[in-house]
C-alpha cells in the first residue's frame, strides 16, 4: 500500500468502526439463535419441547435489552406471556405491550433497577412446571437489574459500588462482590423462575466468555466460596469503610439454596466477533492485519503504551488489533474513560512518528461516564496539544483524557450503541 494522504486514517477507522458494531448487532445475534416451532423452542442448538399450555417468560437486562427483547418477541409471537426489561436510561423506542420496561442506572444502581428487581421478582413467582423464562443477557445487567438483600439500601451499595469502580478493580473482582449481596445474581433469578426452565441467550461483555461473570451471572448456579466477597474488599483497602449493612451481610452464612432445574445458557455475542469483523475490515483495506490480543486486559494507560511502542515497530503497512476491556485506578478528578485514556497514552509515545494512528473504540458508545465512545489519535496528536497548552502527562495523572482529546477533536461519538461487547483497539501503520 502506498503512503496515502494521512488524513485517511480517519475514514478507515470509520469503515473498522461501522464493520464491528455491525457484528455487534444484539437484534440479528438473537434472531440467529432463538426459533419457534410448533411444539419446540429452538435456542441455539438446543431444540427445547413445549407443552401447549406453556407459558413463556422474559426477563431482559443490560444496555442491549431493547434490541434482544425486540428481536424475541417476534420470533416467539403470540406465545410470549408476560416480560420484564431492565433499559438504560435514555432508551426511548417502544417495547412489545406485553414487556414492562424500566429505565435502570449503570454503571451503578439506582431506584429503576431495583424497580426492575422487584418488577421480575413478581412475575416469576407465578411460573409452573411445564412454563419457560427466557433470559435475555447483555453487558450492563449487573447495575440494571437489582435486588439487593435484605438490610441493604441502595445507598449503600451505591456507595460501596462507586468505590470499588475507583480503585480500578477488574469485573470479575467488582462481579464477586455483586454477587454476595443480591437475590437475583449467581443463579437467584434461575431459583426464583423455578420450576419452570430458564434459556439464557447472552451478549458477552466479559474476557472469556465466563458465565458467571457476565451481567454476575443471574442464570448460573454456582456460588462464590464463603468469604470471597470480603477477601476482595479487603484487597482492595475497603473492607473496614464499606456500609456496615454490607459488612453484617457479608458476615451471615448464606442459606442453602433450593433445587432448581439446570438452566440452558446460549451465548449469541461476544468480543471475539467485534475483532474479526474489525480483522477482515482492516484486510480489505488493504493492511496484513494481526490479532495481539482477544484478552485485553489491565491498566488503560499502560496497554496504550505498550501497543503504540508495537505499532512503532510494526511493518509498514499492517494493522494491529486488541479486543478486550480495560481498567482504571482513578487517582484524579478529572473526566474521561478506559478507551481515552488508552488512546491518550499511546498518543505520547506516537507523538512525533510519521504514518501511524491508533483508535480505542467501546462498542457500547460510552467510555466512562462521558458523551465519547473513545478516541483516535496519531503522531500529531501531542502536537495539538502543545498549541493549545495541554500538558497530556497532567491531564492523564488526573484522568482528565477527555479534555485533552477534545481540544484536538480526537474523541470518537457514536451515541449509545444499543450493544456491548467490550472494547475495540486498532493501530495502523501505512
């Protein structure tokens, strides 16, 4: 490939972007993978049998919720009963009239999730036998579906939670804690659809496809050892300051649980799709393409820096690519997310070279608690900076990426997606 006008890198990261949230689409996942036929719920490659007087359930949560519950209740038609989805805030389209929605908080809990909790709760408690709950899983449901036990406020885990997202622990650590302190997660809201079957269909937003992290893992049957929530806490230095309703439950020796029918887990999405997308994207533009990493992983600053010094070295042309999620450890006030701060830390070791750029994309629209879903950057982006007096080392001591990057019209803006299959990180080299 010959050496184009540089500024082209911005239309082909365009062309990477749409070709990965295209694969993340959570409408077509779930048509893919749920059918109905007379007698027979076909989930994935489980042919599931149905008695004519069944009844089907749903049950939807995470930022995909709208899109999953869409695509579901037309394949299922008239044989959907009765639903519940948990929506983020800003979703606005309708649902089918037989789906209750309620706009529920993320990354932290808030009165709609647990509106959302109890909502669910009500509506299993008349399922049968011969009856099935449909689950519909996706990045986001751990915050959008609550139900905590009881004695804890939503204050408190509000609080507790928010310290937790700070100390940039990774979500299997925060997902261990979430699970110790709700009736709904580690299999609870399987237990509360018994007896009747529960079919998850999922939208991984975890490393490895892991099921009993993904949304904490309301449909998986199996619980955490006895003091693993607190060990986490403590690892973190937030044991002794965490609410003592959270201390006191923590401290019970949970009940035993009933038993419950094994439920049936489908996963329709995950990460691994976004950077093959991106990966035969990134190859009909021309660029060898190579796959660092499908387990993307650590510190945001130091997985930007390490893949800019990569991209520095890398033939010419070639594309690389990372798929994963990123944390973290917020020492500062300022604004931004995982994917900025990736982006703005390679753009420090970039700064000068010639011919090379980097994109860091969430494929749920929002980096953090921003309007961004990431960045681009090349080697003029500290170049910018300089002119208008940024100093990118302070803005990133502070977390603070997002002004930086705005200043040099970096930030990337998709608006919420309606998906989330984790992050997207791509380096070009021309």
């Amino acid at each position: 490939m010959k050496r184009p006008e540089f500024g082209l890198h911005r239309q082909h990261f365009s062309f990477i972007q749409t070709a990965a949230l295209r694969a993340a689409d959570p409408h077509r996942a779930v048509t893919t993978h749920l059918r109905l036929t007379p007698g027979m719920l076909h989930a994935g490659t489980r042919a599931l049998p149905l008695n004519p007087e069944a009844r089907i359930f749903l049950i939807a949560l995470g930022k995909a919720s709208p899109a999953m519950t869409t695509a579901a209740a037309a394949q299922i038609g008239s044989k959907l009963s009765a639903g519940v989805a948990a929506v983020p805030l800003r979703y606005d389209e309708n649902l089918p009239s037989s789906v209750r929605s309620f706009a529920a908080g993320h990354p932290l809990p808030d009165e709609g999730s647990l509106a959302a909790g109890a909502a669910a709760a009500a509506l299993l408690r008349s399922t049968r036998n011969d009856d099935l709950v449909l689950v519909l899983i996706s990045g986001g449901g751990s915050a959008m579906l609550e139900r905590p036990l009881p004695g804890i406020t939503l204050d408190d885990l509000q609080h507790l939670f928010d310290l937790l997202l700070r100390s940039g622990a990774p979500i299997e650590d925060f997902n261990t804690v979430r699970r110790a302190l709700s009736s709904l997660k580690a299999g609870g809201l399987a237990r509360l659809a018994s007896p009747a079957r529960c079919v998850s269909l999922i939208l991984s937003d975890v490393v490895g496809d892991r099921l009993s992290m993904i949304a904490s893992g309301p449909t998986v049957l199996r619980r955490d050892p006895p003091g693993a929530a607190q060990d986490v806490l403590e690892r973190y230095e937030l044991w002794k300051i965490a609410p003592t309703s959270i201390r006191n439950t923590l401290n019970q020796s949970p009940r035993a649980p009933h038993r419950t029918p094994r439920p049936i887990h489908v996963i329709v999405g995950n990460n691994r799709m976004i950077v093959e997308a991106a990966r035969a994207r990134c190859e009909a533009l021309g660029f060898p393409t190579r796959i660092l990493s499908r387990r993307m992983r650590g510190e945001a600053s130091r997985v930007g820096r390490e893949l800019a010094a990569r991209l520095i070295q890398a033939p010419r042309p070639s594309a690389l690519l990372m798929g994963g999620e990123t944390t973290v450890s917020v020492q500062g006030s300022g604004s931004g997310g995982r994917n900025q701060e990736t982006a703005l830390a390679a753009a420090m070791v970039l700064d000068g070279v010639r011919h090379v750029a980097l994109m860091a994309l969430a494929t749920d629209g929002m980096d953090g608690p921003t309007d961004a879903a990431g960045a681009v950057v090349s080697g003029e982006t500290l170049g910018c900076m300089r002119m208008h007096a940024i100093d990118p080392q302070a803005s990133l001591l502070q977390n603070d990426a997002y002004p930086a990057l705005h200043a040099c019209q970096a930030l990337i803006h998709t608006g919420p997606t309606g998906t989330n299959l984790n992050d997207l990180v791509v380096g070009l080299a021309y």
